[in-house]
C-alpha cells in the first residue's frame, strides 16, 4: 500500500550546531517562572500602549491619532536594549519597524518574519463586559488581559524575546533573518502606508524571490483536538471583499406611507441574501482536508463515524455535512456571509429616501471576488426587475422603469440598486505542504513542543474575534 502523506509526521528536527542552546532556552529557561512572569509582563506593558489603527485614519503625520505609535516604539526600545544594540534597526514609513540580524552566509536567502503593532477599536458600548479594561494588561498569573494580547502583540513580543534569548546565548545566524512589523494591518484593506511601504522596501532590497520563507501571524499556540495536540502552521489564508448595497427611493411623510419603505426593501434584500448562502465545497487543495485527513489517522479520539466519513471513498458528502454544522468549520469550505452594518432613516416622521448595508465576505479558496460579484448580480437581478428598480451592478446599469415612472398612491414599486465592491483581496496562493521548507518548519516545531506534537496545515479564514481577555 502507498502512504499518503497524512499517514506520516516528520520527524523531529535538532539544531545540528549548538544543541546546547535548545538546552539552555528550551528545556531549562522557558519553562521556568521567572521568566514566564518576565515575558507576561513584557506583553501586559505593550497593551497598556493603545496603538489602534481605525478605518478611516489619515495618513501619518497629519492625523494624531497614530501619535501613539511613537509611544510604542519607545517601548520597544526600551524593553529591549539588547536587540537594538546588536541588530540593525530601521523606520519605515514613520511607524513601520525593520530588524535585521544580519547573518554569516551570503549565499542564503534570508528568513522573515512578520507581525504587527496595531490593534482594532475597544468599543465603549462593550466595555462593561470586558473582566479587566481593555488597554490594562492585566496579568493574572496565567493570562494577560487586553486588547492585543493575542492579535498581534503576543507574536511581536515572543519574536523579539527570542531573539534576545538567542543573543544571550551569543548565538550567530548563518542566514539573516528579518523581522518586518507594520501597524496599519487593522486599518482596513487599503494598506498604503505601513505594510506595503514595508514590502516595498523589502522587494527593492532583496528582489524576486529574495526570501527564502516568510512567517506571519496564524494560528497562535498548540490546540488540544480529538484529545492530540496539534501545531497549526497556516498555508492558506481566504480572500477579502466587501459589498455596499445602496437603495434610493423617493421620500415623503410617514403619515402617507407605502406599501414599502427603503428600510423595507433593504430587510428585504437582507433575507434574500442571508436565504442564499455561499456554497460550501472542500477542494484538494484547502489545508483544511490535509488536517482532517492527519487527523483522521493521528489523533487519539476522533470518532469513528468521522473517520470514516474523511477517509471514505464515498463519504465526502457526509463530510461536508459534518464541516456545515458548525459555524467556525463551515468557514472553512465556504466564502463567509456578514451583514455588519446597515443604515437608514433621520426623522421618526420622515421616510427614509436612502438605504445602505454592507456585507463583508471572507473568500473561499474556489472562488474569487468576480465570483462574489457575479453571485449577487444573479442572485438580485430578478429582484430588482420585480419591483422596477433600476439595476447598477458594478458599474454595470440595467434600467428596469422609464425615467417617467414616479410614485403614487397605488405604485410605490420604483427606486435604484446600486451595489459596488470595496477592498478586493484575492485568496492567497496555498503553500505546498510537500515541500522541504514546510518539512523544515515542522520538524522544528516537534523539536521545541515535543514528538508527540501532530503538525498539520490549516486554513486561516480571517474571521478571528479577538476574546475579551
């Protein structure tokens, strides 16, 4: 019988030089309380520092609120001396931060590696809700509570620890390694200042294919699933759009109302489209069939009747049933559906002339943003034509009345659709799991947490909530 490739685990990898430096950090210094307790409060100061990018900044230096991201900075300066002095460190575009650890070896591409400083918005509406303030970096003994504490703080601040751990130990890289941080990478999709300013750098500097691997923030930590634990490195990550949905209707006063309102119509479409998911399909491709097929084979407690269902010839049907039951797998095979905002109406007497909603979508790995587009044009178009409502899909106008058609008394059925697309991100191209560098990542993951670690490829959806902690 040939193996699949889910039917193996690489096998564990060591330091070939200076193995006494997995002694010294790995089996001796990061278990202690010391140094737990040390790192927690590294992290707890960083996000007591409320380095928040919001929708609609300003570019830098002319709107104050990424004033604060100076204040960050100093920290990181501050907390980490040892760093600064021994590796090179550059600003770019004014808050983006660039270490470089040069290595010994010029022939190897370098390493790189990413997170970001900046974090989402803590609402007032929920503050109460929150154990501890949301900016307190409260550490507890076993938790640290903020806003960043996990997205993306915890990686910066273990990246930067390590380094600093390894330059203890007067460790030199033979290849150079890179740590990239930007902090607009919660301010929306339309990154002009800080990511791609960084990337920019970093493709003139080292140009096509110029780095070797590249590790961004994923999936944070070891997972206990089917009673194994497993290492979650992310190969894929789905796309991004968002669709503004806009209706215009005439007005007038709320004592003389019609059949339907523009909230009305809107509620209507809003059905429409929350009636009509996305389909849910599982591809060779997604990383999500790898994990569960490893899973399937390694882990210790996964029902039969799953088991069966993964590795089955015939069972990718009861498969996709079990993916479709719960929310957080299902956003693993199907381009996700959001509503999340909607407005209409100023005046408790006045009708509303406009209308607006937007739906957020995170792409699934089969399809794209022009399938999400042509997917809302077949799904409204005959709604629109029902209610003579002329039709701008994309820049694309069907008219479905005459310009003469007004409202009356007995004909409220008039108005204008228009829908546009914001943001467009196409899902990312899926690294191969097959090749040597993936071994290279999971060997060393099963050296420093164990060989009993199962490490498996996942999906990152991008629909992550950060937790009240």
């Amino acid at each position: 019988m040939v193996l699949n490739r889910w039917y193996y685990q690489i096998p564990v990898m060591q330091p070939r030089k200076r193995q006494d430096i997995t002694r010294q950090n790995v089996e001796t210094l990061f278990i202690s309380k010391d140094f737990q307790d040390t790192l927690a409060h590294r992290l707890g100061g960083a996000v007591q520092i409320p380095a928040i990018a919001y929708d609609d900044m300003g570019l830098v230096g002319k709107d104050p609120r990424w004033e604060v991201f100076y204040q960050f900075s100093d920290y990181l300066t501050k907390t980490f001396p040892r760093i600064y002095e021994a590796l090179r460190v550059e600003t770019v575009s004014t808050h983006g931060l660039l270490y470089t650890w040069q290595g010994s070896a010029q022939d190897l591409k370098p390493l790189l590696f990413m997170a970001h400083s900046d974090v989402v918005p803590a609402g007032e509406s929920t503050s109460l809700q929150w154990t501890y303030p949301p900016f307190s970096g409260h550490y507890d003994g076993e938790y640290i509570w903020g806003r960043g504490s996990e997205d993306d703080k915890s990686n910066l601040i273990a990246m930067l620890t390590a380094i600093e751990s390894l330059l203890g130990c007067e460790f030199k890289p033979c290849r150079t390694l890179i740590l990239s941080i930007g902090f607009d990478e919660e301010g929306g999709a339309d990154r002009s200042y800080g990511a791609r300013c960084l990337a920019d750098t970093l493709l003139k500097r080292y140009g096509n294919d110029g780095i070797e691997l590249i590790f961004d923030e994923g999936i944070a930590g070891i997972e206990r699933r089917f009673g194994t634990d497993f290492a979650l490195p992310a190969t894929a990550e789905k796309g991004y759009v968002d669709v503004d949905v806009k209706l215009d209707v005439p007005g007038g006063h709320s004592s003389t109302p019609p059949d339907h309102t523009a909230i009305g119509f809107q509620a209507q479409i809003i059905n429409l489209i929350e009636d009509h998911p996305f389909t849910s399909q599982l591809i060779r491709q997604n990383p999500t069939l790898t994990f569960f097929r490893q899973a399937a084979v390694l882990s210790k407690s996964m029902p039969q009747e799953l088991r069966d269902a993964i590795l089955g010839k015939k069972s990718s049907e009861k498969f996709l049933e079990y993916m479709d039951r719960d929310r957080e797998r299902r956003a693993m095979v199907r381009t996700s559906t959001a509503i999340t905002m909607a407005q209409s109406g100023d005046k408790v007497n006045s009708l509303p002339e406009t209308a607006t909603f937007v739906i957020n979508h995170r792409i699934a790995l089969h399809e794209s943003a022009q399938a999400v587009k042509d997917y809302y044009i077949a799904l409204l178009r005959p709604w629109a034509k029902k209610w003579h409502f002329n039709f701008d899909a994309f820049g694309v106008m069907e008219r479905n009345r005459e310009d003469s058609q007004t409202r009356s008394n007995d004909n409220n059925d008039c108005g204008d659709l228009t829908l546009t697309a914001q943001y467009e991100l196409e899902p990312s191209p899926i690294s191969d799991t097959e090749d040597p560098r993936f071994s290279w990542l999971a060997g060393v993951i099963k050296g420093v947490f164990g060989e009993d670690v199962v490490v498996a490829p996942e999906l990152l959806t991008g629909v992550y909530i950060e937790p009240l902690h």
